[in-house]
C-alpha cells in the first residue's frame, strides 16, 4: 500500500492507481472532460488539473499513477486558476449558444463552465459548421470540443472505429473517413458517439417537424407508437430517478400533445416474436439455414450489411416490431377504423437514432405507404414535452388504446438485452412442445454480460444460443472464431452495450453518472418488472388483441398476406 495526501487528507491507496481513481473512490472531487472510464479515456482536454507537492507544472489527474508520499492539492488558487483557464480557451472554440440548444439543462459542459467560472472572450465561426446529410447523425463542429469520448466509444463499444479526428487545411474534425456521410460507411448509426458527447457536437436528425406538422393537419390521423425501452428512462430528463417506470405518464403526455390514437410498439414486439417464432420453427423443421439471427436491430442489420454480408439469408425475415407496428398501421388499422391509409401518419417513439435511417429503406413501404412516416428519440419526446409545458412529473397514468396497444411481457423485455431471445423461446418452446409452459423465464439469457450462451430444448431436442450486446462483442464472436465452436442455431445480436434501454436514442447520461451508477441494469429492471407483474399475460402468442388482428385480417402467421406486410430480406449492397 501507498501513502498518499490529498488535500490534506492521509490516505492508503494500492499501487497502479491514477490521482482522479483515487480521489472518486475517496469522494473528493476533481473537474473532468474528455474522461469516459468504460472506454478508458481520458488525458486529452487537459481540464483534471491538480498539483502536486515537488513538481513545477500542474499533472493531470486522469493520466497520473500515484507514487508513495505523494502530496496533491485539488482546490489551491494556482489549480483553479489554471482549470478556468483551460476551460476559457475550450470555450472560445465552442458555439455557446445555450439558450436554443438541446442539451439544456443536460450539458456536461455547461455545468463545467459555470463550476469553474470561465469567461469566453472571443466569437466562435458557425458559417458551413452543421453536417445534416446523414438520415440518423448531426455533426455540428461549431459545438465540438475535440474530447475524443465520440471516437473512445465508436472504438471500443462498435468495434467499427468510424469516427475519428479528421484534419483539413489544419483544422481538427470528428468524422467519418474523407468526411463522408455517415450513412455511407461502414458506421452502423447506432448513436452511442451521440450518446455520450458530452455537449451537442453530435444529435439525431430531428424529426420533430414531421411530427407538429402532421399534429396540425386537421386531414391527418396521427397514431404513436413508444418503444419498450422508452418508458424505463424518458422519466430522467423530466424530474424522475433513473429506473423509474413512467408508461403510464407517457400515456398521458402522448394524449395531451394530441395524437389521435396512442398505441405501443409492445403491441409491435408480439407481432415480431409470432412471426420469427414460426420463422425458427420452420428452419428447425427444414434444417436451416442455422444460424438464425434476430431482426430487430437496424444498427445490427447494417454490420452485416457493411462487414458480414455472407450472413444475410441467415437474418430473420421478420421485420423489427418498429416496422412491423408501422404496416399495421397502414393497413389493419385503417381497415378497423373505416379510414384511407393516406390519411394515416404514424409516428414511433424510439430509444434509437438508426431506426430514422431504417424507417427511410426503400424496403419499408407497403401498398404504397410508407410503414412508419416519422420516428423520435426519446431526447425528442422529451423536448416535446417540455415545449409544451406539460407537467410530467405531476401527470395521472393514462391508459393505452388497446387495439394495436395491447401488449404482453414478452413484448415488454423487448428493450433489454436477452430479451428478444428470452420472448421468442416462450412461444416456440410452446408451439414446439405443444403445451402452455407455466416456466417462461429464461434467466440464463439475462444480464449485461457481452456474450451469454445456452443450450435449450424445443420439442425434446437441444439447441445452442447465444446473445451478444455491444456490436464491438459481435466482431469479437467473430474474430476469435467463437461463431465456429459449435453449430448455432438462434443468435440475438443488439448493437448497443445492454439493448435498446442504452440505445443512442435515449437521455444521455453524464461520466460521473456512469461512474457510480449501472444506469442500464437500472433501466432494464422496469422492463423486467413489468414483465412479472403481467401474470399470465407474459407471451406474446396470448396476446388477445394480436390474435384478433390475425383472425379478422391477417390470417395464418407466417402466411401470404403475413410475408407481405411484416417480413423483408436484405441484399448485397455490392
């Protein structure tokens, strides 16, 4: 053990630890930046500033280890002095334009300039700063701070390392290689460098236009859809704790932005499960091909689109429940309710900025609708909301319409990693085995661990499967030849670390926040509660309102008018 001395505290510490570990363990607080630990990074912006008793410049907190007798002053004169400082020169080269920003109230920035008391002292150049080619990602230059953390995440938590800096006539980008769009790189958009920018550098594409001017066509009949993962965090930019379960509030919110109709992408998740169910059956009965991949990820869909387009005809047919929810809308809905499918504008509330790119596919349209004709973030709804000053911490829990908003608990685990797994596993080991399982809980899939397996039995056979969360885990499955071990037969892959409740989409969450806090597990529990409490109602073939749909409209799962609407392939870009 080391002794140290922190502001004239004495402290034992084991050795290998930088200062800023050391100080967080010790809850003594020092500034930070650039520092993102699950990717660790750091030693960039240089605003970690402490001194250190014998040495002649101030040391950065993030990047030094430590030594035995170490003597370090966090709050002296010369260290606030020098912070604010840096601070100033990092906000000269910053658009500080607060008052119209996104990340009001929600920058990490903001909340640095104001602690430190820096001043900017020169205008920032905005002219030609914004990049909005892209269908999911805004670059906006004027507001980056080169922190790296954009790069450190795409790196680490992608694998695909799209983002990096970038230098033109000598000055310093984050982008895509020769600063292409990113819609056409191998970046999956699945917004985690959006996630955890720490200012408004990097935003989804807004579709809030679309939205109001649907709302405020009195020709239109606009239907929302909110994503499972939605409800488990659009409560933390509007006054509630991480891990608080607000469907209900949202509910209500939805109504009162006037929607006409206020459903649930749950509903959608039921469908996608009845379909890729029958689907797996069908391959076990035929033989393959194995293995089969889930659908319902658009930033997974484009990995193997950019990187392992050899594994497209092993890709599920099923659409995601996004899409899925979205034909229906177009079609039964219009036929239930005595509409024209023109009339019908139909938005989705996602956790995810790749679902703008893929409600855009040309493969998304049916009958000449488009399946889906506008999708928010969750950030979105959040503005939304707060634009028209509703009261959400104080609202009553609304209710659903339940004709396409009815929904089970296999539909709700949805936004969890494991979870698209765990639903489709309770209706096939049903279909397969021929009776109604009380036992629908497949544990071994849960978690947030980046590769779980298991072997499971369907119709008195055994099956190997396997999860995988994080597209950085998937190359991993692939490069390290895991894929080849064995012959599998269902593979689940979600490009963010921990599911949808983590998707690029949802409220960004703070370096500090992320240090002390595993906001993901927080977030999936409400999902997995809500499961529980829906005895018996937890598998997506008892879904009453679904089954309607089938027996008025759709007929057979899986059959003619089944594949029209809710199922696509993917081809070979090449």
């Amino acid at each position: 053990m080391l002794k140290i001395i922190i502001n004239g505290k004495r402290i034992n510490v084991s050795a290998n630890k930088t200062i800023l570990e050391v100080a967080k363990k010790n809850n003594i607080d020092i500034a930070t930046l650039c520092y993102l630990k699950e990717c660790g990074h750091g030693d960039v912006c240089g605003v970690c500033l402490v001194e250190v008793e014998g040495e002649s410049e101030l040391v950065r907190a993030c990047s030094t280890k430590v030594k035995d007798g170490m003597v370090i002053k966090t709050k002296s004169e010369r260290v606030q002095k020098e912070v604010r400082q840096r601070v100033s020169e990092l906000l000269d080269e910053h658009n500080y334009d607060c008052g119209h920003c996104k990340r009001l109230g929600n920058c990490e920035f903001f909340e640095l300039v104001i602690r430190v008391g820096a001043k900017k002292h020169k205008k920032t150049n905005v002219i030609n700063a914004v990049d909005l080619r892209s269908k999911s990602i805004i670059y906006d230059k004027s507001k980056c701070l080169r922190c790296g953390r954009c790069i450190e995440e795409c790196k680490k938590m992608s694998g695909t390392e799209t983002i990096k800096f970038r230098e033109i006539d000598g000055e310093l980008f984050v982008g895509a290689e020769e600063l292409k769009c990113f819609d056409d790189t191998g970046c999956i958009l699945c917004g985690q460098c959006v996630s955890v920018c720490p200012v408004d550098a990097l935003s989804e594409k807004s579709h809030l236009e679309r939205v109001k001017d649907a709302l405020n066509d009195k020709n239109k009949h606009v239907l929302v859809a909110m994503a499972p993962s939605v409800r488990t965090a659009l409560g933390e930019l509007l006054g509630e704790k991480i891990g608080t379960d607000v469907t209900g509030k949202a509910y209500t919110a939805l109504r009162m932005l006037g929607f006409d109709k206020i459903f649930d992408t749950n509903f959608g998740a039921d469908m996608t499960i009845m379909e890729e169910g029958t689907e797996l059956l069908e391959r076990i009965k035929n033989n393959g091909p194995f293995p089969m991949f889930t659908s319902c990820c658009p930033g997974w869909i484009r990995l193997v689109e950019n990187y392992y387009p050899e594994f497209l005809d092993n890709i599920s047919s099923a659409k995601s429940p996004n899409q899925m929810f979205g034909a229906a809308s177009k079609t039964y809905y219009p036929f239930i309710s005595k509409i024209s499918p023109k009339d019908v504008f139909t938005v989705s509330i996602m956790p995810c900025v790749a679902k703008k790119y893929e409600i855009d596919r040309p493969e998304m349209v049916n009958r000449g609708e488009k399946n889906i004709d506008a999708s928010l973030t969750t950030r979105e709804l959040v503005n939304l909301i707060k634009e028209n000053q509703i009261d959400f911490k104080n609202l009553s829990n609304g209710e659903v319409d339940l004709a396409m908003g009815d929904y089970t608990g296999a539909g709700t685990i949805f936004g969890a990693t494991g979870g698209v797994m765990e639903a489709a596993l309770r209706t096939a080991k049903d279909l397969a085995d021929g009776v109604s399982l009380e036992n629908v809980e497949y544990k071994e899939v849960r978690g947030l661990e980046g590769i779980k397996e298991a072997t499971v039995e369907l119709g008195g056979r055994e099956y190997n499967i396997a999860v995988i969360n994080g597209a950085a885990n998937f190359f991993k499955f692939m490069n390290e030849g895991i894929i080849n071990s064995k012959q599998y037969h269902f593979i689940e892959v979600m490009a963010c670390v921990g599911g949808c409740v983590n998707g690029g989409g949802q409220p960004q969450v703070s370096s500090k926040v992320r240090d002390e806090i595993n906001f993901r597990k927080l977030r999936a529990s409400v999902l997995y509660n809500q499961d529980a409490n829906l005895l018996p109602y937890r598998k997506s073939h008892k879904n009453k309102s679904l089954i309607k749909m089938y027996e008025d409209y759709i007929g057979k799962v899986g059959g003619e008018i089944a594949h029209e609407l809710f199922h696509v392939s993917y081809k070979n870009n090449d």
